[in-house]
C-alpha cells in the first residue's frame, strides 16, 4: 500500500488544502493528513485539537484520508510508514524554492523519503491559511475559501480575538 502524507499547519484548513487532499486521494491508497505541531509558525489561531478536529470534519467523505497530528520532525514521522511519499501543493515560486531546501533536510534524515507537488488549482493560488486568519479578523465573508461548514466556527474564533485585541 502506497501512503501519501501531506503534511501543514491547517490553522485553519482552506480549500486550497482540500483541493490538494482531494487530489493526492485520488492518486494514493492511502493519504495521512498531518498537523505539525512544531511549526516555526508562532501562536496559532486554533489549537492543534481544534485544527485536527476541523481537518478530521472537512475530510470525513473521503474514505482513504486519515487525520492526524505530529510533535517531532517530519522526516522521523514518516519513517513509521513504508515507501511514505510527502505531497505539498506549490502556489508560486516562493513556495519552491522553501520546499525544494525542505526535501533537502529531510532527504538527509530519512533518505527514503520522496516528495511530490501537485501544482495549486488556479482558483486557489491566492489562498493560504494567513489569508483567511486575516480577513476572519477583519469580519469578512469566508464562503469560497474554507469549507463551508466551518466558516461560523472561524467566525466565532475571529469574534474572541477582536474581543481580546480590540
Ligand atoms: P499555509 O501556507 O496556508 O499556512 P500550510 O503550512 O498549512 O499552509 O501548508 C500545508 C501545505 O498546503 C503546503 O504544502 C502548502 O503549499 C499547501 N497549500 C496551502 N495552501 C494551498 C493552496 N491554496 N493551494 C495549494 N496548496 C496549498
């Protein structure tokens, strides 16, 4: 059985992350969905439980993705897995030349260990997790941009942050 992991923050999942989950599904017979917890990305907007809780909600119809979350590297992860290939969606240049010195590092740690992009579907290339942090901050409309039946729970999470920052 071929495993892939996609791995991310997911503070919180968009649709672009679901895109690339989507796809990845159709390709492998198994994709792990992985929340890093020790991302260099400082304090979070959800909680690494409520991120894999949202992750977990948003993937529930498709059968072969299994959600969860991770502490340590994810070169050490992945060596729980055979033949594990990382799938990452690359949006623009930016996004390469970061991923490409990635699978530099985690070759040198687990040199089994193989990545793929799927390059981001063109409606999504503008969407990243920061996006949404921010417009959700500001009140924005959400729909189109996470899945939508987690848009009031981003609402509420954005209403508690104005409340503490405002
Ligand atoms: P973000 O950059 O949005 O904070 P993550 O760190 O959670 O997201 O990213 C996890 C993975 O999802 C990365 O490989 C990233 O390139 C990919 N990704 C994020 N947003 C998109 C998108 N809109 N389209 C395609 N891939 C994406």
């Amino acid at each position: 059985m071929r495993t892939a992991i996609c791995p991310g923050s997911f503070d919180p999942i968009t649709l672009g992350h679901l895109n690339i989950i989507r796809r990845t599904a159709k390709i492998f017979d198994h994709v792990v969905v992985c929340i890093m917890k020790n991302s260099t990305k400082t304090s979070p907007m959800f909680s690494v439980e409520e991120r894999t809780d949202m992750v977990k909600r948003a993937c529930v119809r498709y059968e072969n993705v299994t959600v969860e979350s991770s502490d340590i590297l994810l070169a050490e992860y992945a060596k729980r897995f055979e033949k594990p290939v990382i799938v990452k969606g690359l949006r623009a240049a930016s996004d390469f030349e970061y991923e490409f010195q990635m699978d530099l590092i985690n070759k040198n740690i687990n040199p089994k260990l193989e990545t793929m992009f799927l390059t981001a579907s063109g409606k999504y290339t503008f969407l990243s997790s920061s996006v949404v942090r921010e417009m959700a901050k500001y009140g924005a409309d959400l729909t189109g941009l996470v899945p939508q039946e987690l848009i009031e729970e981003i609402e509420e999470k954005a209403r508690q942050w104005r409340n503490n920052n405002g």
